[in-house]
C-alpha cells in the first residue's frame, strides 16, 4: 500500500501544483526587486524592469553590459536558460557575421587591407595583454626617440644592424600581405 492510500504525504507536490509555486515565488521575487528607473523613450516614464541591485540599470538601458576580462567575447545565455533563448542569440550571430562578411565582401582591395591592418592592430585581449602590449609600444617609442637622438655618423656595424632590421621587416610586411591574401581568398569560398 502506498504512502498516499494511507493518508501520509509523501512530501512531493504533484507537478502542476510545484510548477505554480515556483512560478508564483519567481513573480514575488521580480515585484520585490528595486526598478530600473531610467527614462522610458517611449513616453518618458522611469523604466519598471527590475534590476539586480538599487541604483543599477536594466538590460535595456546599460545594465548589462560585460565587464572585466570577458568585455569583448560573446555573452551566450546563462546556464539553465530557455532553449530559446540560445536559439536566438544563435540566429542573431548568424545575422550578424553575414552581414559583416557582406560588408567585407562589399569594399574594395584597399579598404579591405585597411579593415584587416586595422583588426590586426586593434585586437581585444585580456586587460593584463592589453597593458602589456601598451607598455610594449611605449618601450618601442622611446628607443625610437633614443635612436633619433643620437649624433654622429653609423658606424659600420650599426649600419649592418640597421640594414638587417630593413630587410627583416620588408619579409615581415611580405609575409603579413601573404596571409591576409589567404584569409582573404578562404572567406571566398
């Protein structure tokens, strides 16, 4: 005989009377939060979405912006959220990268290699790489001033170095124009 026949509660909620409970915490818990209390464009009202803590800014209005190291990654949806929820980030990536790539495809050799110079330079990382990239440049710029500074003819040597350096960067600039060629000619197809 179970439990139930019994008269005994087994402790469990059917789940349609669980499903109303958690769904009627969740609606006192989303009541209780603090507001978002920016200005509505619609009609110029405060903004009623709720927010995490007093004083913060909802999704709509800035709120979620990420920060710290993970500031220019994809946000994907928490864990536990609605498939829906990723199928729609996924469709809106989708959206976005097309419209990217036809945008790449649209411009011309030179604005191509002048989009590519400039993700090249300007590639986000962590803050700790981005600090050490700048410092990096900093270093660059001095010894460069150093170098301007200095008087007096090269010596042989330094004229040698100073030729080696040439070479070497020409190579450089021929091997960075080989690959952006290739990635190039891979969006292609």
């Amino acid at each position: 005989m179970s439990a139930e026949k019994r008269g005994r509660s087994t402790g469990r909620l059917p789940t349609e009377e669980a499903r109303r409970r958690g769904l009627r915490n969740s609606l006192a818990k989303r009541a209780a939060a603090p507001r978002c209390g920016a200005k509505r464009r619609t009609d110029g009202e405060p903004c009623t979405q709720p927010v995490p803590e007093a004083g913060k800014r909802c999704r709509y209005h800035g709120g979620a912006t990420p920060k710290g190291k993970e500031w220019h990654r994809r946000q994907w949806p928490r864990k536990g959220a609605a498939p829906s929820r990723l199928k729609g980030k996924m469709l809106a990536l989708a959206v976005r990268d097309r419209k990217a790539e036809e945008r790449r495809a649209a411009m011309t050799p030179e604005e191509l290699e002048a989009h590519e110079k400039h993700r090249r330079a300007v590639r986000p990382g962590t803050p700790s790489q981005r600090q050490q990239a700048r410092r990096a440049r900093e270093a660059r710029q001095l010894v460069e001033e150093l170098d301007r500074k200095r008087e007096g003819p090269p010596t042989g040597e330094q004229a040698a170095l100073a030729a080696q350096i040439a070479e070497l960067e020409a190579k450089a600039e021929r091997l960075r124009a080989e690959e952006t060629e290739r990635r190039t000619e891979g969006t292609k197809r």
